[in-house]
C-alpha cells in the first residue's frame, strides 16, 4: 500500500481503539520518533537492540539504556556509560552497578562504599565515620564485656580490665602408665582447665570425648601449668567456649610419644 498526497500528514488506519491491525510481513519506521500509547507491549524477541544504526565501524559514544517515568517523583535510569565503560543507575545520583571484575574497590569506584560501622556492648568502632578510603577497625572491651554477650565467659563482670580473669581450674590427672593419663572434667563453673598429666613432656596426644564416646572441640595448650603460663612439661591447658557442665563427664586422655 502506497500513500501518496502532500507532505507532513497525520494518516489514521481503523476507525477506533478497538480495531485489530494485522500486517503480514516486516514493518520498517523511518520517522524520527515512534510513540507506542499501548498499556500492554507483547515482545517475542527476547534481547532488545539499541544503537542498532551504530555501523559497526565507528566508534561508541552515545550512553544506551532504559528509562523509567515516576510522575511527580525522579525518573530512575539504567544505562551503559560509554565514556566510563561500566553500566550506572541513576535514581537521583548517580551509582555504579557492580558485575564482575570491573570494581577494584579504592581505584574504580567513588563514594562511600562502607557505611558507618556501629559497635555494640564490649565491641567498640574506632572508626565510625563512612566514605573514601576510610580505615575502620573494632576492638574489644573487656570491661563491657559480659557472658550475656555471647563472646566470651568472663568472671568478675564489672572488675578493671587489669583483674578481670578467665574462670579456670585445676585438675590432676590419673597417670594410667607411664606413657598416659586421664581425667574428667566439668563444673558448670570454669572454661579453662589446668591439668597435670604427670608424663614429663610436651610431645603428647590430647583427646577429649564426652559420656557418649563423641568428640568433644576444645583448646588445647601443652606446657603451661598455669594463668600465668608457667612452664612446664607436666601440664596442659584446655580452654572451652562455654563452661562444661558438671555431669558433662568429659574425659581428657593424654598419651606421651616419642
């Protein structure tokens, strides 16, 4: 079908909303602007193509995306930066999508990439403020510091730093032979025991099982017989999350090698 009449006229095919144009074929649009007033658009094509008049000889330099009207709120937009290489969301500022590879933070990126980190009860941010190339770092205050924390143990809740002690206790152990020894531990109280195992050497194997015959996880230092780390070869420290309870029945076996 060919039009033919004078120039720059508005031509209406059907005569109202509700008619249904089929056109069997491709439909080529050579205007500068095409405006779609349907609520409904139905793609079978399944990648969209924009810059599709870029030849494939020249150079990109145009940005290419999709926009998003919001009335009386700001338009968002998503789109690929041709002069930065990188794909940007704008909401009202401008931000950089993160994909793969492409963002070293500290050289590829601006802006504040680590919000203000914020401490809690025995864990205090020395560094609380947020944005480009700032340091952040927690310490733990062992003056706030309580077993209600969930972190560690700690007897003498509201003592100095300087005198507040993890609660321990010592235990002799029962020398089997002359290459092991055993003892249970538990009192509902210590997390840390000291255990003198009488054998004379550090080269030993420690195993910790409970009532069951299962493994039981713990910390285990050879040759210190106390809080002070005292040297010595007849003893071991093994230290707990959380305080054993007294009819745990954890048995610790010690076994010398050569």
């Amino acid at each position: 079908m060919q039009h033919r009449g004078a120039a720059n006229q508005n031509i209406t095919i059907g005569t109202d909303s509700g008619d249904t144009i089929v056109l069997t074929g491709n439909l080529v649009v050579s205007g500068t602007t095409t405006t779609v007033n349907s609520e409904t658009i139905n793609l079978a094509d399944n990648i969209i193509t924009l810059n599709s008049n870029l030849a494939g000889n020249v150079d990109p330099s145009q940005n290419a995306g999709l926009e998003v009207v919001r009335g009386t709120e700001s338009d968002v937009l998503i789109y690929w930066d041709e002069s930065d290489d990188k794909w940007k969301v704008n909401d009202g500022a401008v931000k950089i999508i993160a994909t793969e590879g492409n963002i070293a933070l500290g050289t590829d990126t601006t802006g504040n990439y680590v919000a203000t980190i914020t401490g809690s009860t025995g864990i205090d941010s020395t560094a609380a403020t947020s944005g480009e190339g700032t340091t952040h770092s927690l310490t733990l205050d062992l003056n706030e510091l309580t077993a209600a924390t969930g972190i560690v143990s700690l007897a003498g809740v509201g003592a100095s730093s300087a005198t507040k002690k993890f609660t321990i206790a010592t235990v002799a152990a029962e020398i089997l032979s002359d290459v092991s020894a055993s003892t249970t531990v538990g009192d509902d109280t210590a997390t840390v025991f000291y255990i003198d195992h009488g054998l004379a050497s550090n080269k030993v194997i420690v195993q910790l099982f409970d009532a069951t015959g299962n493994t039981v996880i713990a910390e285990v230092r050879r040759g210190v017989s106390d809080a002070s780390n005292t040297a010595s070869t007849n003893h071991i420290k093994v230290s707990f999350n959380a305080a054993p309870a007294s009819d745990a029945q954890i048995t610790v076996l010690i076994q010398k090698i050569a």
